[in-house]
C-alpha cells in the first residue's frame, strides 16, 4: 500500500546509498594510500640498509623525492580519513532523518489497515447474510 511518505522514504534512502558508496570508494582510497606508503617506507629502509656504510643522512636528490612523496602520501592519508570521518557523520545524520519518516509511514499503514478491517467488520454486520451465503 502506498504512503504519502514514500516519495520522501525512497528519497531520502537514495541519499544514503550515495553516502555508503562515498564512504567505500573512500575507504577503498585509503587502503590504496596506506599501501603506497608501506610500499615507500619499505623502499627508504631498503635505501637505508644500502648505503649503512655510508653517510648517515642521504642528501641525493632522489632521497629528497622520496621524502617529499612520503609526505605527501600522508597528507592524503590524513585527507582521507577527515573525509571518512565527514562521510560517516553525514551518513548518520541521513539515517537519523530517514527513521521519523519510516515510523510515520509505517504508522500511516497501520492507521489504513485497521479503517479497512473496521469498514469490513462494518459491512458484515450490516449484511450478515453475505458471510453465509458464500459458502
């Protein structure tokens, strides 16, 4: 049975799809960005290991890239995860919106349900020959 609700119900339900793919694509980014920067700190101390020998600090150009992307892998990381934690806030917000709407649309049924089974109570007492004579 249809609500008056429903256009808002599916709407609003629409909304939180949007959000829970957001918040995947999202998280599935941060794993990405975790990895590459395992992947680049694995790299430095493999670098490291290299040149133990060495001097302690390498001051290559290719050693300041490194640097440089590491931080920017952690910046993204941190980017990410602000935006996960803003993804789930929102998603909370549109669950917390959608449950009223839910309940008065379930109510609304049960309001409709209960006139049907009184106007056919109502019927039946008024023609209590059309409950026998069908049988």
């Amino acid at each position: 049975m249809k609500t008056p609700y429903d256009t808002d119900r599916r709407q609003r339900r629409k909304e939180l799809d949007d959000i829970r793919q957001a918040l995947i694509a999202t998280e599935t980014q941060l794993s990405v960005f975790a990895k590459a920067i395992i992947d680049a700190d694995a790299a430095l101390r493999r670098e490291r290991e290299k040149r133990a020998a060495g001097p302690a600090f390498d001051v290559s150009p290719d050693a300041a890239l490194r640097r440089r992307e590491m931080i920017r892998l952690t910046r993204e990381l941190a980017r990410l995860e602000d935006e996960i934690e803003r993804l789930r806030a929102a998603l909370l917000v549109k669950f917390e919106a959608l449950r009223p709407i839910e309940t008065a649309s379930e109510d609304y049924l049960a309001v409709k349900r209960a006139e049907a089974a009184k106007a056919k109570a109502a019927a039946e007492d008024q023609f209590p020959d059309a409950r026998t004579s069908g049988r």
